[in-house]
C-alpha cells in the first residue's frame, strides 16, 4: 500500500491552518507530484464536511465513487448526508454507508451502543442506498493505528478487521464493475 499524507510534511503538533488556493494546491500536488507507482486504487480519506478539501479533490480529478462513514449518532449522520448531498451534486457515485464505532463488546461478550444503533443502516436505507457494513469499536484498531499496524493485517480476524475487509471486498467489486465501463484509475472519497 502506497500512502502520502500531509503529516509526513509538517512537524509534529504543527497546526495546519489553510485555505482555498494553499490547500488546493497541496491536493493537486499530492495528486500529479507524488511519484505513485502502478495503482490499482487510489482511496482519498478527508475530514468530515463539505469544505475545501472535498471540493478541490472533486475538482482535481475524476471520482469513481465516495464511500460516506458516519456513527450512529444523529448529529454525525447530519454532518455525512451534507457531505452525501453535496458529492451527488458534483455527481460522485456514491458506493454506500459506513457505521464506524458501532459498538463496544465487553467481557462478558454483551454490546454497549455508545453512540446509538444502527444510524448509518438507517441513513443508507433513506438515501436509497447499500449499507456497507459497520465497524465496532476495538482498541486494536487504535494500537495498530498508533504502530502503523492496520487492523485488518494485524488482526484480521477480529470483529473490526473482519468488517473493514468486507466493507473493502464491496466497495471493490462495486469499482470493478464500474471499471469495465472506464479506463480511469478508480477513485474513493471517504467522508467522515
């Protein structure tokens, strides 16, 4: 897997404060500066919102399709189908929802809905559109962010690495048969 993130660049604890031209700038660097090697998939993980980044992505390059992440809480799925909407007026596939932090399983091997239930299956159901999966909360996946482990290698058949490998194998298929009608590298725009 093949990263660039603006982290790599800045020091660390160094606030980020740009705008418009700088931060389109730096995006269309990413994109056509950045010596990618053969790709099968570039995937374009952003911040939550419908602001600079995901307009100027959206304009930089043709987008096979977003992938829209929310919790189950309403005040998330409010903030994803603003990002939802706009990226259907820009005429952006969109692939499905995502429920991330779904549930905590305790000890005992009872569920805690910390933020709710089933929002994201709820959101995709009103917008018409494929419930991707939900992802439950684990600290392996936060150990293995810190390590630069994803959770999906480290720990494949945890509840998490199981349904973040079954959200991809999805969102792939659904890009793959998007693909036989395009000859352009697929694209992913997550929106948190």
């Amino acid at each position: 897997v093949q990263i660039m993130s603006i982290g790599f660049l800045v020091k660390p604890g160094q606030p980020l404060i740009w705008r418009g031209p700088m931060l389109h700038s730096a995006i269309r660097q990413f994109l056509a500066d950045v010596t990618w090697d053969a790709l099968d998939y570039l995937i374009i993980d952003l911040p939550p919102g419908t602001g600079d980044a995901q307009l100027s992505v959206a304009q930089s390059v043709p987008l096979s399709g977003a992938v829209i992440v929310t919790l189950p809480q309403a005040v998330s799925q409010e903030d994803a189908l603003r990002g939802m909407r706009m990226f259907e007026e820009l005429k952006v596939p969109i692939l499905g929802v995502v429920e991330n932090m779904s549930y905590l399983e305790l000890a005992d091997g009872t569920r805690m809905d910390l933020f709710g239930q089933g929002g994201g299956r709820q959101m995709a159901e009103k917008a018409g559109l494929k419930f991707l999966g939900d992802v439950p909360i684990e600290s392996i996946v936060r150990e293995g962010g810190d390590q630069g482990l994803p959770v999906v290698a480290a720990h494949p058949d945890s509840a998490a690495g199981k349904a973040l490998r079954g959200i991809a194998e999805q969102v792939a298929a659904a890009l793959s048969v998007a693909a036989l009608q395009s000859t352009e590298v697929p694209t992913i725009e997550i929106v948190e």
